[in-house]
C-alpha cells in the first residue's frame, strides 16, 4: 500500500507517494535520478550508500523510505554549492584520494557526517569512524590525509 | 539523457557521433594512425593482436580543424588514472597545453580495436606510440608551417599549440590555422623523434586527475546509473552452485505480478522490472530445482586435486645443469607455497545495460575489455560485429576481475528478447559467485646453498600461476623454472570456478614463494636478509632498490630471526624494480603492519603523484591478499557471499606507507598499476619469521595459520 512520504532533500522538499518498505538507495536512485549514492553490498557492509540523515551517516541500502518522512536527506549531489565544491570534496580531488571513484561519494558523506559532530578529528578518531566505509582501489591513505585537511580547518 | 551521458562518462563523444564508423568521422585535419603497441624491445606484453584487430594501426590522434586534438584509444580509465598520463604523454609531444587533449576511450564504434586495459600496459606500451604519433603529428604541423611562412622547419619552434619563428616570436601560426582546410593522413613511422627527458615540461608533473571533480560531486556515471526510457532492471535465476543443472522451474507467481516481465531462455530465465526492488521480489517468488553434482574439493584439499589433474611441465628457464648445482651445495632447502582462491571485490558489481534498436545492440559495460566483449556479445546474439556497440562509463574499479563480462551477454540477450532496455547488475553475492578468481596456485621450490653462502640451485615449479615475476634476477648458475597450467587458459577446467587475472596475475605467490625462499636460506647462512640479496644479484637496477629502500627504512643489518619484525621483499614486474621493507607487530597470531617502506625503479615517470598512488594502493590492498583474502568453498558451491566473510583492507589497518620513486630517465616508461602488489606478501612473511622464527608457507597469513605454525616451531 503506498503512502505519502514528505521530507527534505539536498535542501529542498520532496513529496512521493511510494511503497513505505522501499529502500531509501533506490528511491533516490530511481525515482529520484540521484545516482551519485551506489549500491555496492546491499546489507550496510561497504559504506558506498551512505548518505546523511540528520546529521547521522546511514547506509541508504538499509533505511525504508518511510523512515525519513519528515526528515533531512543529504546526498553528495548536495555538497557542493553551485561550482563551488565542499572543502571535503576539493580535498579528495586536491590529495588525491578519489581513484575509481566508486567508494567516493560514501566515504565524503561518511566523513562529512563525522566533521557535522566533531569539527576537529583526531587520527584515530578518523581511522575509527571510517572503519566500516570500503575502497578496493586501497586509498585509504590518502583519504585519511583529506579527511584530516579539512578537520586542521576547522 | 544523451547529453547527460556526454558530459560525465569517461568516454565523452560516445553518444554525440551516434553509431557511424568512426572511420567516417575523420573529417578534416590532421590524423596520425598508429599501431597501439610499437615494436621495440621495451614493449613487452602479450601479442597484440586479436579477432577483429586492425593489422596495420589500432589507435589514432587529430588535430581538427579547430585546433582541437583528440586521442582515439580502445583503452579504458578504471580508477588507474591513465587518461591522465595519456593526456600527458600527448601533449608533451605535441606541444601543447594538457587541457586541451581530449581523450576518447573504450567505445567500440568510435576507436579502433584494443586487446584490452590490463598488464600495467597503458602507459608502458600504448603511451610509448601515442608519444611517437603525437611527435608526428608536430612534425606534420611544423612542415606545414615551414611550407606557409616561407621557413626551414629548424627555424620554428612549436609551444603551446603555437608554432612562431624562433628569430621573430610575433611571426606565428596556430595549430588551428594550420589544420584548417587540410585533411592529412598519416601513418605512423617512427621519424620524427620523442623529446628527451631533460626538455620534459609536461611528463613528470603531477596534474590533478582529470576526472576528479566528476566523481567527488557524483556526477561520474558508472554504468548502473545510465538511465533509459523504460528501462527494465533483470533479476536472474542463479543455480546454488557451479555446474548445478535446473531440473524444474515455477515462475507463475512472478507472471501475475504487475509491470514483472519474466523471460525463459535456454539457460537464462530472468525477471524484469521498472523497479529493481519488485524485480528481487518476483525473483524471490520463482519456485526453482537443481541437480547439484557433488564434489568433495575444499580449500583444504584443493591443493592436492590440483596437483593431480596439473598438465604436464612446461620448461620456462633453463641454465646450467641441476646436478652441478646440487653436487656445489653445501645445504639444500625445499619446501612447498600455496595460495588459495582470491577475489577481485572491487566495490562496483560487474553491470551492463543493453539497448537494441533496429538491427544495432548497443551494450554499456563495466569492463576493462570492451573490444572483446563485442565480439562476445555478437558470437553470443548472432549478430555482425559492427552491429554491436560497446561502451564504456567510469568502471569502479576492475583489478582483473572486469575483462570477463557475463553480465553483458545476459543484458543483451534480455534486452532483444524484450525488446526494452535492460540493465543487469550483480547483486553482491553473485559479484563473488561469477567472479573470475586468481586460481589457487602452488610453488614447489628445491634451492641450494655452496660453502660461500651463494646461490648454486634453484629448481623451481609453479602451478596454476605462470611465469610472471618468477623470471631469475639472483645470480643462478643452475636454474630451471617449469611451469605447470597458468592463471587461466585450460587450467578453468581443473578449478570449481571461473578462473583469471587478479592484479599482477602470478606475481604475488611468486614473489611470496621466491622471497620467503631466499630469507630462509639468509637464516641458514646466518646472514643479514639484505646483504644476502645483495651477495646473489648482480642486477643493478635490483640492487639500488633494495639499497634505497634499506636507506629509506633506516635498515640496520642483522641475521633473522632479529625479534625486530622486518621483512625485505623485491620483485619485477611489468618492467619496473620494486624493493619493500615491512615493518610488522603480532597479538596472538594476528598480524599488524606498522611501516612499509617502497621503493621503484619504472624508468621515466609519467605523473608522479599517480604513480605513488598506485603504490599506495597496491601496498594497502597487498594487505589483503597477504593477511586475510580467502575463498571458503565446497566443489562449486561458494560460501564467500559478501564482506562479512571476505574480508578486505580497512582503514585500521593502513600502515605508514613510504612509497618513494628512483628517477631513472634513461629506460622509457614502465609499467605502475600493478608491480608494487608483487612483494607486499613476501616482505609481511618474512617479517613476520624475523620478529617470531615462524615461517608460513601459505597465504592468507591468517592468525591460524600463524597459530598453528607456531605450535610446530
């Protein structure tokens, strides 16, 4: 049985009338057009789904769309103001932390997610909190080192 | 949607020149031809030609009329960053700014035949002749030029897309101005000389990658995001194991669902949905039986299955006489290496979409193989090859994995049995159950060791893993190497699985088998694992990276086991030296690497900062395959499903990583995205025998393993 579902989105309010079980990572993928969150895993595994709700990283694989009725909903496509890139995102370019680029877009929400709570990350504190986020590609060292870039702003 | 796709996949022009034959979209300017591997003896790799390959050249660059070049290469961007150093490579040649090369990738209609992305190759052996056709291509420019302004080409001086005289800079002409009404073809010859690396402005710095922006905004379109009016997403019936046949199957369920489209071929009964999520659900609603064969194989008796059922040896290196040596030994090691099945588990799950329209299927894929691929698709459909388009977005991430493209041919064969678009995307369980596995490979080593403390035997017998970084570099006078099956090839029988290429196929149980070989018999000698190395190779370029890494390291010599947990591993792969020191800790059984310490030798570097990330990134993911990477099976039925039981490299896990490059601007370009993975497991095994006496014979080093070979020491 559908249901209305209203929340926000990047920003700006959305309204769907949908199956309220449905994946929040394909609602945005299919019904939405926002491809930048991947599916990678499924069971909230690999982190390439993460979005932030709140100010809380979830993997969208594993969060139904009613959950967010009333809600914030930030996607990657949301970082970014206009071309200005979010210093999060210009510093994975700028470090070289993005390879194939599939993981991306989850470990710039994971972290993004983890500056919201605390401005000024700590090594460990990073390593820990990206703990569960995967990168095949094994960039993890310069991830890190954007991650911390970011949080010495602050 | 067609403009879309243009702006953000790697292969820009793909859906802007539509299905013509990129023969007719030459136009006007400038064109040079060239074969996409030069004969030199600095190519190595394998042959290069295949079905459907042009015989003469297989990849152009143009100038256009507007000044505008562009790079026609069947090669494709998986993360490597090659588009990059290819740009690079052009523009330095050309003189001009990289900004202005546009390089158009992996799309069948638009470049001309390539064998594939794979083999550190990229830069190596199909930038080695974009360098020389780009020099051409300025040669051509300044003839023209000569020609116009009345001037012997010595006088003019090409920069920045702008030839001038050299006496009078104000008198010039644009690359634009010259290729404007002209339509030059050339092919390749090797005349007009490369650059020489001390007027390099252009290789050997470190731009940004060009596609950076793309895929930290989400913007980059992998294949899955591609989207088409009335796309059908496919869920397919999988058997439970390899070699499973269907007995019965009940779909009706599935057939009464709204908007489901269920399709029965001969071995493919799928289900298709507008939304992926009903898709699974009709998929989980078809009633299925299978006649499963049983097979007693595991991962602890495969290796002797293999043995059994291995081909006959092959001879791969033959000096001296193995008696002789073995008469000069004073000592004589042998001992045994395994490896199990490995998996690529890269994060994007192997997918294609297809679109049939009219007699032209069109197949978008996540492959680092579109031109073979297109030939599969079309023995597969029956269709002419030029009827099949392959294209190829941003692939995430392929390690070898993504040259094997099942999902493309079930896409295809769905979307002409439905006559919609059909995307085809592995859920994470059936990423690992069709995944091309590095085969499970066995190195049987008998050594010895003379009354001077060097090398007199070394007989050396691989399985299942083939030649590559097992080529002798050690001072040998009695050396053998046999082989017996390789990676893939008629080994796929012997093994459950689909077998393959896994990054630097063969290297890593290689350099692992050699390396902790050679630190055994440096124990034997009492002597220090470095100076042991040093003592047994004359190879210079091998012996500056093991000096420049000890320097680096701040290696002290001392014999193992030193309790201090280092480990020295070196290897050659794909034409580059690499040299790595680890530095690791253990807590009952489980292994944690502090330091590694990397040092390369891969002649002249293209784009530094891209060449160490890829040594970061072979270094971290060389964790995995040393540590932890293991395939857990019985026969054909894969109990590995996801990444609660395969466990790759996580951030806790990364050491500090010094990956240093040795400039050496006399040997060409070699390869990068591949070698510093070969000695990761060697150098964490030897480590791991110098800070506990425990010597492990098989990967992963998993704290069982280490466990168990600790109650027998």
């Amino acid at each position: 049985m559908k249901e209305t579902i209203s929340f926000r989105l990047n920003g700006k309010p959305v309204t769907l009338n949908v199956e309220p079980d449905r994946k929040l990572l394909w609602v945005l993928r299919t019904d939405l057009g926002l491809t930048g969150t991947k599916y990678g895993c499924g069971t909230g595994l690999c982190g390439a789904c993460t979005v932030v709700i709140e100010k809380e990283a979830r993997r969208s694989c594993s969060v139904p769309i009613k959950d967010v009725n009333g809600k914030s909903v930030t996607t990657i496509e949301g970082l970014a103001k206009g071309d200005t890139l979010h210093p999060l995102q210009k510093a994975f370019v700028d470090l070289g932390a993005v390879q194939c680029g599939f993981c991306t877009p989850g470990m710039i929400m994971n972290a993004y997610a983890l500056l919201l709570k605390n401005p000024k990350l700590t090594r460990a504190r990073i390593l820990e909190g990206m703990e569960q986020n995967l990168c095949r590609c094994a960039a993890h060292k310069r991830i890190v080192q954007a991650i911390e870039s970011v949080s010495a702003q602050k | 949607m067609q403009d879309d796709i243009s702006k953000t996949t790697q292969n820009s022009e793909a859906t802007l020149y539509g299905r013509r034959d990129f023969l007719t979209l030459l136009g006007g300017g400038i064109i040079v031809f060239f074969p996409a591997v030069l004969e030199t003896p600095a190519a190595q790799g394998p042959p290069k030609m295949g079905p459907g390959a042009a015989t003469d050249f297989n990849a152009y660059l143009r100038i256009g009329e507007d000044g505008e070049v562009t790079v026609f290469s069947g090669k494709v961007e998986l993360g490597q960053s090659n588009t990059t150093a290819l740009a690079q490579m052009a523009a330095e040649e050309l003189g001009v700014a990289l900004e202005s090369i546009r390089m158009i990738m992996g799309d069948t209609d638009l470049c001309p035949w390539d064998m594939g992305t794979f083999g550190s190759m990229s830069v190596r052996v199909y930038g080695a002749a974009l360098r020389s056709a780009a020099a051409e291509a300025k040669a051509v420019l300044l003839q023209l030029a000569s020609e116009q302004m009345g001037m012997p080409p010595s006088d003019l001086i090409a920069d920045n897309g702008i030839i001038r005289v050299k006496s009078d800079k104000n008198r010039k002409l644009s690359y634009a101005q010259l290729a404007k009404g002209q339509r030059i073809i050339r092919k390749l010859e090797q005349k007009a000389g490369i650059k020489q690396p001390a007027d390099f402005t252009v290789i050997g710095q470190s731009p940004a990658r060009l596609d950076g922006k793309a895929k930290v905004t989400g913007a980059a379109l992998f294949t899955g995001d591609l989207r088409f009016p009335g796309l059908l997403y496919a869920r397919i019936l999988r058997p439970p194991a390899h070699g499973a046949s269907l007995k019965s199957v009940d779909t009706s369920s599935a057939e009464q669902m709204p908007g489901v489209v269920v399709v029965k071929e001969e071995g493919l009964i799928a289900v298709l949905h507008e939304d992926p999520e009903t898709a699974e659900k009709a998929l989980a609603s078809v009633k299925a039986a299978f006649d499963e064969p049983s097979s007693p194989v595991d991962p602890e008796t495969i290796f002797d299955h293999i043995l059994q059922a291995a081909p006959k040896p092959q001879t791969q290196e033959r000096k001296g006489d193995l008696a002789e040596g073995e008469k000069a030994a004073a000592a004589i090691f042998e001992a045994k290496y395994l490896n199990g099945y490995g998996a690529h588990a890269s994060i994007e799950t192997h997918t294609a979409c297809a679109r049939l329209e009219g007699e032209k299927m069109t197949v978008w894929i996540s492959t680092q193989t579109p031109f073979p691929n297109q030939q599969e698709i079309a023995r597969a459909l029956k269709l002419a090859p030029q009827n099949v388009r392959v294209i190829t977005p941003f692939v995430g991430g392929g390690f070898g994995g993504k040259s094997a493209a099942l999902q493309a041919l079930d896409a295809a064969r769905l979307a002409k049995a439905t006559g919609k678009p059909v995307q085809v995307s592995y859920n994470r369980a059936e990423e690992f159950f069709y995944d091309h596995f590095r085969p499970a490979a066995i190195v049987r080593i008998k050594s010895g060791l003379d009354g001077a403390g060097k090398i007199c035997l070394w007989d050396y017998h691989v399985y299942y893993a083939g030649t590559r970084s097992a080529e002798q570099f050690y001072d040998v006078p009695h050396n053998l190497m046999s082989t017996y099956g390789g990676w893939m090839g008629d080994a796929t029988k012997v093994h459950p699985f689909y077998i393959g290429a896994w990054r630097a196929p063969g290297s890593n149980i290689n350099v692992f088998a050699r390396e902790s070989h050679i630190d055994t018999m440096a124990a034997h000698a009492k002597a220090d694992p470095l100076e042991f190395r040093l003592r047994n190779t004359s190879d210079a370029r091998m012996r500056r990276v093991l000096q420049t890494a000890a320097e680096r390291f701040g290696y002290k010599a001392s014999p193992g086991p030193s309790g201090r947990g280092y480990g020295i591993a070196c290897a050659i792969d794909a034409g580059a030296y690499v040299a790595e020191i680890a530095e690791v800790k253990m807590d009952s059984g489980k292994v944690k690497v502090v330091r590694i310490v990397a040092v390369q030798d891969m002649g002249v570097v293209i784009n530094p900062e891209g060449a160490r990330m890829q040594m970061e990134g072979c270094i971290m993911m060389g964790l995995g395959y040393s540590l932890s990477e293991d395939i857990d099976f019985k026969g054909g039925r894969l109990f590995t499903s996801n990444f609660h039981n395969y466990s790759i490299p996580r951030f806790s896990w990364l050491p500090e990583i010094d990956a240093f490059l040795i400039r050496n601007d006399q040997l060409t370009a070699q390869g990068g995205g591949e070698p510093a993975i070969a000695p990761v497991g060697g150098a964490i095994a030897n480590a791991i025998f110098d800070l506990s006496g425990i010597r492990l014979f098989q990967m992963p080093m998993t704290p069982e393993r280490i466990n168990k070979a600790k109650m027998a020491v």
